[in-house]
C-alpha cells in the first residue's frame, strides 16, 4: 500500500495544525481541477484503503468510485418547514462532508474548541486515516410530498422520483422504508463511516431525524474489475458484469441523469435504489448444491455461467432454467436494463426464532428508475431465488450532482435559487 | 505488512488441492508445538491482518491474542437433552473451528461435495484469507442449570459461575442476555467472523439454536501497548492500561483460571463477562468537553490522566471528581481487581426515536469474575458516566482451556469422561 502523504493525513495529524486550513485548502484545489477532469475517476482503484477519496466533483464520489469495503447508511425525515433553516444545514452538512472525506474533524475537533461547549466533532475518528469516505447525498420522494410548497419545490421534483411500486414478494417495514433524505457513507474503516453519520445526525439535531439506518460489512459488489469479485451470503459471487466506475460510455448511457432528461438540476446525478433483502439463510444452508446453482445459473465456486468455464464467460441464457436469477435480471431479458450495484451483507443480531436477521442491502445506482431497477425488479418476480430471500425495506432517492468547489452545497441545483 | 505463505493459505487455493489435509497437517503439528510453549503468543502483533493464528494452545486463542478489527459474538441455548448427541457437537465444531481458522472451508467446502447434498460450507469465505480468525467457545451458568443432571456435570460446576448479580441502574433485555454457550469470533475480516457464526450455527441445528449475536465493528481495547489505543464511540481512548497479551505475570495472577483455583476442568481457562452497553450519545455529544472529561478523568485528545501529560503516564487519582469512570475502574479503587478487556463498538441501527442505537460490548476476561467484573462494577454504581451510558445486555461464561491438538475437542476436560 503506497499512499501519497499529501493526500492522506490522519485526522490525529491536523488537529492542532495551524495551517491546516491552508494545507488542506490547497489539497481541496487540487483535488478541484483534476476532479473537473475526470468525475471520480482520479482516485484509482489501486490507492491505499487509507487513502482520501476527493469530495469536489461533477459529480458526487460513492457512486463510480472502487467500492469500499464498509457501509453506513442512513435515512433522515426532515423536521423544519423554514426553507432558509433547512438550505443552512444542507450547507452545514456539506461543510462538515468536505472536512470528514479529508480526514478531518468537523469544526475545530474533538478537543480545539472551547471547554465550555460541546466538541464540534464526537472524536472517535481522532487518529484514524481518511479509509477512502465517500458521502453521498439524496433527497426522496416524501420531501416533495411533505414540503414541495413550504421550500418551493413542488414543481420541481422529478417524474423518475415517484414511489416505486409494490412489487411481488415485497414485505416492507414501514420503519426500514423512505425517508425524506438519505446519506451514504462508504468506508474502508467502518468507524470512520459512522463517525460521518453521526457527525451529519448530530449536526441536524432539531432540524432532521434519522428516520432508519443500516450498517454493512462487507461489500457485495465491485466496481473494479480488476478486484477478486465478492461473494454474498449465499456464497455465491455478486456483481460479476457490474458497471466498472471506468466504463464511462457505460457510466453515461445507465448511470448519470444526462442534461436531457430533466429536470435540469439533475443533470450529472443518478437515482438510488436501496433495498434490505433479508435472506432465509438457515433454509437455503440446507438446499442441496446442484439447486442453488440452478437458481443462480452459475456455479459456486468459480462463479462460471451454466455451461461455460470461467466466471467473466459470456452467459448463455438459454442453457439457464427459465426462473434462474442471472437469466431473469440479465440485460438481455430486460430490454437492456442495467444498474450500477453498489450493495452490502448484513448481519444485524438474531430475529426471535433464533436465526440471523442477515442478507444483502442492495444499492443500485441508475439513470431513471423506471427503465433500470423497476424494469429488471418486475421481471425478478418469477425468480426462483423467491424462496429464499424477502425485500423487508426499500427507498429511492434523486442524487444530485456533485460538489463543485469549497463555495459549492449538497443540492444547489435545486435550492440554490431564491424560491 | 509481511506474511508467511505457509501460514496465510487463500481459502480459495485449499479448495480443491488434493493434499490440503496433508499440508494443513504440517501446519497444524507445528503450531501445537509452538503452542505448548508459549500459549497464544506464537503470533506477534506485528502478524499480517490476513495471518492465521494457530487454534491448537494450552489456552483457547481470541484471549490474550492481539485484538483483532470485527466481532461477531453469538449466545447459543442447547436444545437437546442426550449427552452423546451434545459431546459429538461440540467435537464436530471443534473440527470445524480447526478447519475455519486456519482459512479452509468447512468440510469439502461449497463445492466440494455431492451436488445433491446441501455445501459443508456457505461459501462467503470462498477466497478470502484466514484474517486471524479466532474462535473462543464457552459455557454458560444455565446449561448447569437445565442440564446438570442430563449431562451428569452438575457437580463440576464452578463456583465462579455463578449468575452476575443485578446492578445499579442495570436495564437487562433478556433477550440479549444469558445463554448456555458462547462462541466469540474475532477476525480481521467481518465477513470471516460472521461466516464462522454461521457455520457453528448451521451444524449446530436441531441441537442448538442462537439465543442473541452481538455484531462489533470496531475494537475498542487493544491488548498491544505498541498499537495507536482505539477510541470509544465516546471519542475516548479506551484500554490505556489493559493488560497486555505478552504481560506473562499479569495474566497468570488476573486472567487464567489456575491449577488451585477449582474446579480441575477450568484451569488454563478464564472467565468471560459480556455487557451491551448502550451509549446514550446525543446527550453525551450535547455535553461540554471540560465535563466529559471530568466524567472520564483523562483529557480527550491525549487520553492523558488529569493533571498529566501523556496517555501512558501513571494516574493520580485523587487529582479527579470523586465519581470520574477511570478513578472508580482503577485497581487502587477495587482491591486490586484488574481485568482483560476486549470490547467492540456496535451501531445496530437506529431506535424508534431516531436516536443511533450505538454503544460498547463490552468483553472482559478474568480469572475469577467475583474478584474482576463484579468488584469492579459494584464500585462503578457511582460512576458520573452512568447518565450516559446504560447496561442492556449482559452475560457470563465459563471458558475452559484450550484444544491441545488435533484429538482434543471444546469441553473435553469437562466432558471428557464417560458421566
């Protein structure tokens, strides 16, 4: 692992730097211009896991960026109606997104403020590296529902941004389901990814709620073909044809809202898709091999399409049994439906019948909803995987793009003009 | 970071070698031999985060073992009253954990065996590096309880383990509390220590069921004095002065259960107190720097005790309030109780209230928990810190010695002769 020591200090280190503002500002310029460039791209997949990923950007980092190996996510609902209260904090949170994606404490830390107040930062990040941090932003559907009028952006929202469907199958808590905003925070250190989370919670008090949340241990997908492809808690390999964050005909045509597509302040963006798919992991522990290899339609230890050797072997879909899941999601069943999979495993404790509440929280990244995971998910309810797997929550939101420089906020395209 | 190669084997490459068994088996007889040495120490802090650490020991591994990044913990309650049915359990575990922390799959592994048999292995760990994997199993005081008589050891229970008391301002959910075994899996690698849980738990079937599992994402005690000391969701450090995994005498007077101590069946183990602390912290990050670290009785950023300089400087206790957590936790303020602590920090999502359902579980291992844990925490009822932190889970084990080598299985001294 080489790392730059220019673009990665720890947070122990600038704390107490007096010029750390200098040094930083000039890292954030940098970062700037080449992000002007090339999106997300400038930060190989091959930089060190403690490495800072750059926050400034046409579009937000979390998306194209090489997948980090930890997640916290989190939905807000917003608790203020006062348009100038709510752009303050958005700005706010921007602020403190900037500083903690640079490995920084928020404000002036742990301990650099005055000992009569609350820290500015909660500091158990102090000392830990940057861990690659990307923050992503996204406003849902209930925000325009809610307060369309009281901000002024009824017209505004979206038609990619309706609620998405009931779908076959589905099982949805209410309580692991929308949410008027949401963060994304990947990681390579998880302590950093909830440090940030925390942070944004902290810093909203009184104005937002974390409406629900989900931790995540390991990622399921790989944005960087070059990597190992990661396997789910079905054993199987997950994201073998993903969208590689390199791939920008790809990126550009499936992932990011074109100027086009309207409305115009999601030009750059792309809408997510989270979705907690529990998985009855006890039952399926107990399906004999050649099954679950049916269902899927690869083999499990190579990962190899039915029929075919290697893993990145083109599938032969007819070979596959009519309801097998890679059949049925692939983009030639879909009209050539494709979306960036970002998701994570999950194992959060035991549910009352002494089984483990654990799956995959899916995260799928796409330029409309509509022809990306509505399309492919309504074909999936013929999938044989049924049997074993249930989405218990789900949510969608409108990404916008990114943070262009240190003057820019998280959603200036849309509330950046008197209303 | 250096490896080994005859120590760090790919789960990947051991699938499939024709002479896995036969290689492992080098592997394994030389690490018994290190290992009647000198204990768990055979492997250095400085070991490479995908390193295996040998299971076979005087003492079980994942105790005085450097603290490895992720937890999964899982209580499981017997459900079977037949003797011969439990013993074979615990040997088939045994071998299981053998096999699983040393980077192989479980049996012949998620495609090793019968197509029309369900994998002897879920096959998330397919590829990924034994991550120092250890697997630390104990017993509980209720499987004394509801199967003394059925499994003829109700006269080799110890009276150290007996129930924990009820403390001040305990709030116990007993559905994370308690359990007639314990499996606590540390590794590098969430998904290795979560793939390990799910292992025990599927051959466990039938016999046994978990009762609650515990996720941590984050160490919060270190048992290597030369490693950065890890910080608390507090933002403090924690663990400035645990014990080491190398301090010999240390853990001889306070950690391992000896010769004298009774009953036979547990000397060379230790004693295991869990805690789910929950961390009540938007309070705790709404409160002044000057009073948290009046609370704690060391600065924030230092980690320094009041009135000192640095971290590791000796701590003068009559220089903090009364009722500072570090004064009342101090040997000098308990006899001289000391024990090993090995927490986790863990976010589990959020409450119904918005709040980050966050805090620390809290391991702790000693000799006797009579003269450990509950000395200690009898004196912490007047802790400052308890307005912002409240005990939800709690639990007690038994852990015997470790696996002496490839004939040896969990329990054996206790289970070991014919009832």
């Amino acid at each position: 692992m080489t790392e730059a020591p220019e673009t990665t200090p720890s947070r122990r280190a600038l704390i107490g730097w007096g010029g750390a503002g200098l040094a930083l500002g000039a890292v954030a310029a940098g970062g700037a211009v080449a992000m002007a460039r090339t999106g997300d791209d400038v930060v190989p997949a091959a930089a060190g896991t403690g490495a800072a990923i750059p926050f400034h950007g046409e579009r937000q980092a979390g998306i194209a960026t090489p997948v980090q190996d930890r997640l916290h996510f989190a939905a807000f609902d917003v608790k203020t109606d006062d348009r100038a209260e709510f752009v303050q904090l958005l700005k706010d949170w921007t602020a403190a997104a900037r500083r903690m994606t640079a490995g920084q404490s928020v404000g002036e830390g742990a301990y650099g403020g005055l000992a009569e107040a609350p820290p500015d930062d909660t500091g158990e990040a102090l000392g830990l590296k940057p861990s690659r941090l990307t923050l992503t932003f996204g406003f849902g559907p209930s925000l325009f529902e809610k307060y369309g009028e009281a901000f002024g952006i009824a017209d505004a929202r979206p038609e990619a941004l309706a609620e998405l469907p009931k779908f076959a199958g589905d099982n949805l808590d209410k309580n692991r389901s929308g949410g008027d905003l949401c963060v994304q925070a990947c990681a390579d250190d998880p302590q950093v990814a909830v440090h940030a989370i925390r942070n944004l919670a902290r810093i909203g008090m009184g104005k937002v709620v974390i409406r629900w949340s989900q931790l995540g241990f390991g990622k399921t997908s790989s944005t960087t073909p070059e990597e190992q492809t990661p396997r789910n808690l079905m054993g199987f390999k997950d994201g073998t044809r993903n969208i590689a964050g390199t791939e920008t005909d790809r990126l550009e045509k499936f992932v990011w809202v074109g100027e086009k597509d309207g409305p115009a302040w999601m030009a750059g963006g792309s809408y997510l898709v989270a979705r907690r798919i529990r998985m009855h992991i006890e039952t399926w522990d107990r399906t004999s091999l050649q099954e679950q290899e049916d269902i899927f339609g690869r083999d499990k230890g190579e990962g190899a399409p039915v029929g075919k050797a290697k893993e990145r072997d083109e599938p032969f879909l007819k070979a596959m049994l009519p309801d097998a899941h890679v059949r049925l999601a692939h983009p030639d069943s879909n009209d050539g439906a494709t979306i960036l999979r970002r998701g994570y495993s999950f194992t959060d404790g035991t549910d009352g019948l002494g089984r483990l509440d654990a799956g995959l929280f899916f995260l799928a990244y796409q330029r409309d909803p509509r022809t990306g995971f509505i399309r492919i998910q309504r074909n999936l309810a013929l999938d044989a995987l049924n049997e074993y797997i249930q989405h218990v929550g789900s949510a969608l939101f409108a990404v916008p793009p990114g943070v262009r420089d240190k003057d820019d906020w998280w959603g200036r395209t849309l509330f950046g003009k008197e209303a």
